[in-house]
C-alpha cells in the first residue's frame, strides 16, 4: 500500500499515471501535481470511474523548492514521481529532501538556460575533462548522494525505456547469462507511422536538441565523440523489419561505464527515416533549431519554441500512428571462459497503446517503467540510502514486473551483432 506524488501531466505522466490506477492494491492514493491543474484534474475525471486509487490534483511550480516542499509534507506521500522536465530534477530533490521523502526520475538533470554563465563554467570544463557535449549529465544529480544517505532517503535515477529498462536489461544479462560483459549496444527502433511529413515523438525542443547534437560513444575507458549522425548502421529489427539507425550521445552510457565491471564498449544507436533526417537538416541550416532569441517586428522569439508552436503536439499523434517499436541491449562478453552474445529486447505496439491507455508507444514504454521504479522504491524492494541508476539494484522483481505490466522481453541467444 503506498502514497505516490506524481509531478507533471504530460505525456508519459498520462502512461504512469493510468498505470498506476491499474495497480491500484499498491498505488492506494495518488497525487498529480503540475503547472496546468486543469490537465490533472481532467486526467483524474477520465480514471476515477475505473479505479480504486484515490486521485487528488493539485497546482504547482516544481521550479520553486519552498512551493514544492509545503506541497509534499501536506500530502505526506511515500515518494514523489517526476515525470515533469529534466529541468525540474533539482529541484524536486531539494524538495524530497527537505520534506524526507523518496525521489524517482526518468531523465537526468538539463539546464533550461544553456547560456547562464553559473552552469556554462561547470559544463565547459566537464566537456574539456570528460570529452563529452551534451547538455546533460549525471555529475548534477550524483553530487546529492551524500545528503540523501544522511537523510536515509533513496533517489531512483532514469526508470523510463532508454534510460531505465535498457539498464535493468543489462543487470539482468550481468546476473544470470555472463561472468563479464564486454561490448553493450543498445538499439532503439521505433518502427511507427504518423502519416505526418515531419514532427517528433515527444517534447521537441528536448528531442530536437537531443538528436541534432554530436554523438558519442565509451570505448576503452574514455568517450569518443563524433558529428552529429555521422556513424550510421543498417539492422533488421524484430517485428519491424530493416532500419537506418545512427550513432547518438545517450545518459545511460555514463553510468553503465562506471557500474559494469570490465565493459570496454557501450553504444546508442536509434532508428530515423530519411524524411525526418531531411527535414531536421533543412531546419538546423536556416536556423530554426537555434535556442538563442531573436528580435521579430520588434518581438524576441526563440526559433526552436516557434517551430515547436508549428509541429503536431506530439499528443496528437497517438490515435494516429501505426506500427512498433523495438527497443533493447545486444551484449558480447564471457561465460564459463567462452565467448557469448545474447539479445534482450521489447516490442511495444503503437495501436495497442493507445486502446489501452491513450497514448502512443513512446509514451507507453517510458511510463511503464516509471510506474514499476515507483513501485520498486515505495515498497521497499529497492530501498537504499543514496542516489542511484537502476543497474544498481537486484533486476529480477523488476523484469518480472515488466512482463506483468504491459512490456515484456524477450531473451535471444544467437541475435546478429553490430558491426
Ligand atoms: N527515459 C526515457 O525513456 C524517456 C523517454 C521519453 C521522455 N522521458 C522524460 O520524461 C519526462 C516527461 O516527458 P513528456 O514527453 O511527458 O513531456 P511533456 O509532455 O512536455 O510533459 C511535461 C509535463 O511537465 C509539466 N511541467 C513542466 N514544467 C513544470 C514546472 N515548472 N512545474 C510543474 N510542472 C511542470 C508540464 O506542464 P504543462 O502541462 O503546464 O506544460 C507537463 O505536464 C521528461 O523528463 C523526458 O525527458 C524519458
């Protein structure tokens, strides 16, 4: 039995959310608290005719720790569930803290402001130091570990898809299939068809800035990075078929080098059609993916937040879009002295999604997995003092759970590699 705050009502939020309602013997009361209350109380209007969780809703600015922190010790949940922005982690850490209570994520710390001087000094010499770009890493997020062991507090960092299961995968493969792990490629596919010429899975400003980055790789103990889809593999997917797939920068990368012993090689490749590929580089040449503003017939606008005002609401695309997604791990490594290769992976149907949840596979894959981090935390199969990724912990309840919740795996022995 177990009181959950959820923050955010976006669209994974609207997954774990529904998620939780169904497992409503553990989630026996919930709150969602975020900026727009009138989407959490529309949300709960939608469930309460079908669950047994009590759904309360509440407004807040989870950019503002005193606001936030009133708000948690009113509610007195067990944990709070962060599926706002990366923007929010902080933040919402500082409130767990201060109000003594769990705190899960799906995605590690960003910046809103890339250009405040404060945060560009600390980036800049992470980039010079660790050779890596990105806007975000865990460094942030992993200088709390200190102060949530004082306070006997668990911090989940990253249960969503990739980050999240894709790690849990790899723990499992650690436990029960290899002595030593050597190579980890994680490939993520998504097979679906919006019928639109371009528009993005999920927030776009964050996914834009995601995919247009440079990507990179952990080789040998050192990051090596590249230019922006410049390493790019071709690789027929279960369920889905052959696929283009390009080399990106991703987070869990950063904590697989430190936690799996002996790793020499960890990679992300993710799945795009050349039709997005075209339109993203027309964008990024004329400058409409730039974050910095500009001044428009005596207005500032940011490019990147007009473009996001002209896309479909990714929303939107859920009762429109066909076809599956396939993501998961193919490790190399040894076993009993012998070489081995084995695949762990998921296939998640976009239109089955949205039948049972309203929303589309991406949503679904990153939300179901918040929902069972949560679980893992509140009922205390996960539960220690600290601030963790999900390796970090036993895989199996987990994997199980998975199964039981709407993605299961699937375990191949003798998969094609990677080049
Ligand atoms: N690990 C993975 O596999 C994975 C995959 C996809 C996404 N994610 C992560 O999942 C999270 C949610 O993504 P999404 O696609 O659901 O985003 P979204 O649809 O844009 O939803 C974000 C929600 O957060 C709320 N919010 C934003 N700022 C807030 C603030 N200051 N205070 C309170 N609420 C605030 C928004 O409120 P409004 O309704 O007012 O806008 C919205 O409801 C992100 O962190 C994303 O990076 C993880």
């Amino acid at each position: 039995m177990s009181k959950l705050m959820i923050i955010g009502c976006g669209g994974v939020a609207r997954v774990a959310i529904a998620k939780c309602c169904q497992n409503s013997e553990v989630f026996t009361e919930i709150m969602i608290a975020s900026r727009t209350v009138s989407k959490c109380e529309a949300l709960a209007e939608e469930l309460r005719p079908i669950t047994k969780t009590v759904i309360t809703t509440a407004q807040v600015n989870a950019d503002n720790v005193e606001e936030l922190t009133a708000l948690i010790k009113g509610y007195a949940p067990d944990a709070v569930l962060n599926v706002a922005l990366p923007y929010q982690d902080l933040t919402i850490m500082e409130a767990c803290l201060a109000a003594g209570v769990h705190y899960i994520d799906t995605a590690n710390y960003e910046p809103e402001n890339t250009d405040d001087p404060q945060w560009r000094a600390v980036y800049e010499k992470r980039c010079e130091e660790l050779g890596f770009s990105a806007y975000f890493d865990y460094s942030w997020q992993w200088a709390y570990r200190e102060k949530f062991e004082k306070a006997g507090l668990t911090a989940l960092c990253g249960t969503g898809f990739d980050p999240g299961v894709t790690s849990v995968f790899t723990a499992y493969a650690l436990k029960h299939y290899f002595d030593e792990i050597h190579t980890i490629d994680i490939l993520d596919c998504n097979g679906g068809d919006h019928g639109y010429p371009f528009a993005t899975n999920f927030n776009p400003e964050i996914n834009l800035r995601e995919v247009s980055a440079p990507g990179s790789y952990w080789e040998n103990g050192k990051w090596i990075e590249v230019p922006a889809m410049s390493i790019k593999r071709e690789y027929d997917f279960a369920g889905v078929g052959m696929k283009d797939m390009y080399l990106l920068h991703h987070e869990e990368i950063e904590s697989l080098a430190k936690n799996i012993p002996g790793v020499k090689r960890i990679r992300f490749f993710m799945t795009f059609g050349q039709s997005y590929l075209t339109h993203m580089k027309c964008l990024e040449n004329i400058g409409m993916l730039s974050t910095t503003p500009i001044m428009y017939e005596g207005r500032e606008i940011v490019p990147i937040q007009f473009l996001k005002a002209l896309l479909p609401d990714p929303a939107s695309l859920g009762p429109r879009t066909k076809g599956k997604t396939n993501i998961g791990c193919i490790f190399t490594g040894i076993k009993d002295g012998k070489e081995k290769t084995l695949y762990i992976y998921n296939i998640c149907d976009h239109e089955e999604c949205y039948k049972e949840v309203g929303s589309q596979a991406i949503s679904y894959t990153t939300g179901v997995p918040a929902m069972i981090g949560a679980m893992m935390v509140t009922e205390g199969i996960w539960q220690k003092p600290g601030v963790f990724t999900v390796e970090e912990f036993d895989p199996d309840p987990y994997m199980e759970a998975l199964n039981k919740w709407g993605l299961p795996w699937v375990v191949d022995e003798n998969p094609k590699v990677v080049e």
